[in-house]
C-alpha cells in the first residue's frame, strides 16, 4: 500500500461515499472542540488585555499623585513666588501694628505698661467702703510714671467693680483675661468714670468711689448695681 493518503472509497457512479453516523459524530465533535479552543484562546486575549489596562491605570495614578506633591511649594518649604521670602514661622507672634492683628494666645495678662509696679500683675482686693459718699472720690493707690490720661483719649485698663456699702463684687475685667479699651469723656462709660479718670497716669491704680448720681442711679432697671459704688481702675495705656 502507498504511504499516501487515500481518499475515502467512491460509489458505484463515482461520487464520494456518503458519511455513516459515527464519521459524522466525529466531525461533529472535532468542529466543537475548535470552537471551544478558538473561544479560550479569545478569552485568554481578552483577560489580558483586562489585565494590562488594569496596570496602566495604577501606573498613571501614581504618577499624577506623585507629580500633584512635587507642585505643592508648600511641601518642600519653596515659596510660590521665587522673589518670597521663605513661610514665616507659625510660632512667631502677631505684628501689633498691622491692621486687624489680635495678640499671641500666650499673651501675658494683664499686658502692664513699661515701668509699672508688679503689683498691678494681682488682681486688687477691694474691701467695701464707710461712710456717705456725697461726691466722687478718686484716690490714688499706685501713682504711675506714665503719660496722665486726657479726655478724648483711648484708654486701656482693668477694674473691679463692687457695691460700697457691702464690698460685693458685680463686675471685672479680671474675669475675663481682657482689659477694657473706652474714649475717656465722651459717655462711653459712666460719668463717675470719664470725670474721675482724668489726669491719671499710666501705669495708676485708682479707687473711686462714686455716687448713685455718677453710676448707675439708686434703682436702675437694665440690671446694673444700683447706688453708690466702688471701682479700683488700672490705667494700662492710653493713645
């Protein structure tokens, strides 16, 4: 027999024998088992492809975080503009002197003038007072060497504020950690206040004692102490 290939046997009119079943399960079967292999071999290209967007998405992204920190001045301490200097320091305090600026959190209270007597540093303790008060009356009990407060002025001081006739405190500017800032003369404060405060110096601690008249009146109704009164003031600046 020749070792060639011989075609399937023809019939008697010369035509190709026709196929029997089991010849044709076998084509049958042969075709689908193609068409699986054809359809992994897509699957397998597919999944792949899947797999390199999958990496090129993850490498784009690292480099547009990557890139998005090195344009940050702030995070290599190079200031935006190259003629700038380089951040100022969060720790170092305000400048008093540009507009709106508010003192440090640390600030000292109270904020004493220069020169002043330390006891102005302690909150005085203000007893009640004897006796009839018919007129106002400052008494001096540190005499400051600063400039004496005029009337137009802003003044900057602290006080305690308690009825004369029993001592009991009503107000004070201790309480809160901040001094009071008035015009002195102008009505912003009680007249006992504007009047008895002239010519004080900076840097005083000043009793005043003052009539119902020149506070709040013997009744008042906007819940203010009612007649004669004690304030010890300290003059911490004036402008």
């Amino acid at each position: 027999m020749s070792d060639q290939v011989q075609s399937r046997p023809a019939n008697v009119t010369g035509d190709e024998a026709p196929l029997t079943k089991s010849e044709k399960r076998a084509l049958a079967k042969a075709a689908k088992a193609k068409a699986a292999a054809a359809k992994r071999r897509r699957q397998a290209l597919a999944g792949a492809l899947a797999g390199l967007a999958v990496i090129a998405v993850i490498v784009i992204a690292f480099i547009a975080l990557d890139n998005t920190g090195k344009d940050d001045p702030a995070d290599n301490g190079v200031a935006s503009d190259p003629g700038a200097s380089a951040p100022a320091d969060p720790a170092a305090p305000a400048d008093p002197a540009a507009p709106g600026a508010q003192p440090p959190a640390n600030a000292e209270f109270p904020p004493l003038p220069d020169g002043a007597d330390p006891a102005l540093a302690q909150k005085p303790a203000v007893a009640k007072g004897t006796g009839e008060v018919t007129k106002l009356t400052p008494t001096t009990l540190i005499e400051g060497t600063g400039p004496a407060a005029q009337a137009g002025q802003q003044i900057s001081a602290n006080y305690v504020g308690v009825t004369y006739a029993d001592g009991k405190e009503f107000d004070s500017s201790w309480s809160r950690s901040e001094p009071i800032t008035f015009q002195l003369g102008v009505g912003q404060v009680i007249p006992g206040w504007d009047q008895g405060l002239v010519g004080a110096k900076v840097g005083s601690r000043i009793q005043l004692d003052i009539p119902a008249a020149l506070a709040y009146g013997e009744n008042p109704t906007n819940g203010a102490p009612g007649g004669t009164l004690r304030f010890v003031v300290d003059v911490l600046g004036v402008q």
